[in-house]
C-alpha cells in the first residue's frame, strides 16, 4: 500500500518531533502493510508553513535512519499546501510544492491541498481551472471535515467531475473522528467520488490505520475497488509503477 498524506517528518511540524518518534510511525506503517509513504508537512500556511530546504534536510535524517535500521519503507516528498491567492503562481516557480514525481512518464503533477473549512467550495472550481491550465492536479485532504462538503457531497462533484481528485482519510473512514465525518466518507465512496484514501498521520496509532480502513472500505465498494484507493490511484498521482 501507499500512504499519500502523512506528517512522518520529524521536527518540522505537528507531526513527530524527533527521530525516534518518526521511526516509531514507519514501524507501524510497515506492520499495516504500507510500503511507501509520501511525506506531506504543512506548507505556505500562516501557522506552519515549512520550507522545502526543511523538509529536504529532515527528509535526509529519516532515510538515512531507515537505512540503518534496514526499514524497508520507501519516502516520497511531498507537501500539504495551504490555499493561499498565489498558490498556482507559487507551484510554478517553485514545482518542489508539488508531489516529487516517478519514472512512470506522461502524467500530470499533483499537488495536496489543505481543505480548510473556511473556503467556500465554489472558489475550488477557480481553483482547479487555474491549476489544470499549468498541468496541475489538485488533491483535496480530508474532504469529510468540510461543512459544504458534510451537509452535501453533490456540493464537489463538479470538481471531480472535472479532474479534481478528493483523499480520504483513513481515520475517518473507521469513526476515530466521529459519526459525521465517517458518514460522509461513506458517502464519497458510495457516490465514487473518493480516489484516494490516506492516513494523515500525525502519530503511530493513525500511521498503522491504513489496513483497517481498506478492510471497512472492502464491505462498501468490494476487495479491487477498496484496494485501488491505496495502490494504483496514489502510484498514478506519484508517478510509480506497481510493479517495482
Ligand atoms: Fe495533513
């Protein structure tokens, strides 16, 4: 499997703050099956916004402690980024806010996208346009904590009908957040509007969701569908092949 949203850095945001707590979340990562992990520290927010040189040093330290402690866990840099007025004009002089790309050629870039519940759904289709027009595809996080979202899923499906695409949290999906954000993850992948499903995580108990949630996922959409929600939909976004 592949987790598409994690905070594993340690020491950068509100994920782990050091090494130890890092490799802890690898670990259990690893025991759920997960063998790639994208690393999406909050970026271009008011609150936290880690740079990419940050991100890259941290990103260092973490596969060097990998290697040392022969974890096969694969980290592939990403970020999670807040929607500011220039974010399509940022990811153009500055592509490392975009998830670092595979040997799998001719796909589109992606970018995660923070979904804070403040904006209004209908900026996300101005939004899109924008960012398709650079080859740009955006990945909306946790979709089910948006209110607009929450009273209505119809209220996004312009956007995926369109190419946006919507990440699931895993967490969610098994009622660790509540009884609302569950029913509406269940209502995105009943109405085939989820593509991806990640964890989030900031800790080890969310790191090692990811197997649980595809089981839950299973008894709504059936074993290849559920499973396409965390092997070939996050492989196309980052540009790996399966098969490796
Ligand atoms: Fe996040």
């Amino acid at each position: 499997m592949i987790d598409l949203h994690t905070h594993i850095l340690p020491g950068v945001d509100d994920g782990p703050q050091d090494l130890d707590g890092a490799i802890a979340m690898a670990r259990a990562a690893l025991a759920a099956g997960v063998r790639v992990v994208a690393a999406t520290p909050h970026a271009l927010g008011t609150h936290l916004d880690v740079s990419p040189d940050v991100r890259d040093a941290s990103l260092t330290a973490l596969r060097a402690e990998l290697a040392r402690l022969l974890l096969p866990l694969h980290i592939v840099a990403g970020f999670e980024c807040q929607v500011v007025d220039r974010l399509p004009e940022t990811l153009t002089t500055q592509p490392a806010y975009l998830y670092a790309r595979g040997p799998v050629a001719g796909g589109q870039r992606h970018v995660l996208i923070e979904l804070r519940e403040s904006l209004p759904v209908t900026a996300l289709d101005d939004l899109l346009f924008r960012l398709q027009m650079l080859r740009i595809t955006p990945v909306l996080a946790h979709p089910e904590r948006h209110p607009g979202i929450a009273r209505s899923v119809s209220a996004i499906e312009g956007f995926v009908r369109r190419g946006g695409k919507l990440q699931i949290t895993a967490s969610a999906l098994l009622g660790d957040v509540g009884w609302r954000e569950r029913r509406v993850c269940e209502a995105l992948l009943g109405q085939g509007l989820a593509g991806v499903m990640a964890t989030d995580a900031h800790g080890v108990r969310e790191a090692g969701s990811l197997g649980l949630a595809v089981a839950r996922a299973t008894k709504l959409l059936g074993a290849a569908a559920a499973a396409a929600l965390v092997t070939s939909a996050p492989a196309a976004i980052l540009g790996l092949d399966l098969a490796e």
